[in-house]
C-alpha cells in the first residue's frame, strides 16, 4: 500500500474552505479539519491520507469499529469520538427527511440510507424500518445478523417490535456481501413469509431493499411486492 507523503497547497484546509468552499477540499483535507492534528511529528493531511488508504475510504472509516480505530497510531479517544460523531451525523442527515415527511415521496433516500448502514459490512445483517401511518419513520433497528450469505430473519420478533412502536408499515433491507444485488429465491420467499406475517396484524410490508456494491434492489419496484 503507497502510503508516501503528497503534496497539498500551502494554504491551510480551513483557510481554503472558507476562501473557496468545501468543494475545492480533497477527503483528506476535510477529514483533516475535522480532526485538528495528526501525530507527533506528522502533518495532519498527510496523516489522513494515511487513514483513508489504510481503511480503503471515507465509509469504510467512518464504519470501523472502535477496537479497529484504538489500533490506529495517533488515534485516541478524542478523534474517535469525532469520528464517530461525524458518522453518527451524517446518519442522522439522511434519516431527518424520512421522519418528517411521507418516505414514498423519498425512494432514493431511503436507498442511500440503508446503502450507508448496510453496504460496507462483511457479513448479512438485516434492517428494518418501521412507518407510520403517514408513511413517516418512526424506528430503525438491526433484527438479523449472519453469515456471509445468509442472516436468519424471525418473523415473530420482526412483528413484536412493529407492535412495540405501533408502526402501520415496515420496509426491509439486507446486504449481499457477495455482492450480487439479484434476489435469491430464498429472498424473495422469506420477503413473502414476512409480508403475510406482517398482515395478520394489519401491517403492510412495503418493500424489501437488497444492498450490494453500493446499489439497492428495490422488491417492489422489480415487482416481488
């Protein structure tokens, strides 16, 4: 891995960003103006740089987990926390359109959400998100983790916690670390076991997202719902 110095204007990333915008910044410069300083002895742009070829990009960082981070030289707990608050904030960004306003009307932010929570991971997790009856989020909450190719989904506790938060609607997403977005049968089977546990209780399963490679199959709009 080429982890050599690079050469970065003179300026620094904070003078730039309010002179020219944030636009004109490369990722390392605005993760270092996130993060303040680098090592002892070590540029902070340079040191970001680092970080980013180390983790393979902006996601896959902001995804690590707080033992992979303690492990990282110059990484302790203050800049974890930032890190970890960055993170927290961009989830948030992409959630606070889903709860304040109809979700049918936010296909693609619902796409990017599920893309950010679940495309990065190694193994099959599976989310769901709960709705209202204005087509509002309300809750989002891991319910299955497995193996490479598959995550056990329990209808039961999927339909427990749509009570729990009297939820009208639920969408379902997964990953395929493999990262063949097509539905297996399996998936498309399970995705119609779920729907019609769903609606013994009067609870509509919209739609079942696969994410895979940073895309999103949506069931529905392929027809499986």
């Amino acid at each position: 891995m080429n982890t050599s110095r690079i050469e970065y204007p003179q300026e620094r990333p904070r003078e730039r960003l309010l002179k020219h915008g944030p636009k004109v910044l490369s990722t390392p410069e605005l993760l270092a103006i996130i993060l303040g300083t680098g090592p002892k002895g070590d540029n902070v742009i340079n040191f970001c740089h680092s970080l980013l070829l180390q983790f393979g990009g902006i996601r896959a960082l902001l995804n690590a987990s707080s033992e992979e981070l303690f492990d990282i030289k110059g990484l302790g707990q203050a800049k974890i926390s930032q890190l970890q608050a960055l993170k927290e904030l961009s989830v948030r960004s992409l959630e606070e359109p889903l709860r304040a306003s109809n979700i049918l009307n936010q296909s693609s932010i619902v796409k990017q959400y599920c893309i950010h929570q679940l495309g990065h991971l190694e193994i099959e997790h599976c989310y769901a998100l709960f709705l209202n009856k204005a087509f509002q989020l309300i809750h989002t909450e891991p319910i299955a983790k497995g193996t490479i190719d598959q995550a056990q989904i329990y209808p039961r506790e999927l339909v427990r916690t749509a009570l729990r938060f009297h939820a009208a609607y639920v969408i379902l997403a997964h990953n395929h670390p493999s990262g063949s977005i097509e539905p297996s049968v399996a998936d498309l089977q399970l995705t119609e076991h779920l729907g019609e546990a769903l609606a013994l209780l009067d609870i509509k399963l919209l739609d079942h997202l696969i994410i895979a490679k940073g895309k999103a199959l949506s069931l529905a709009e392929a027809g499986h719902l």
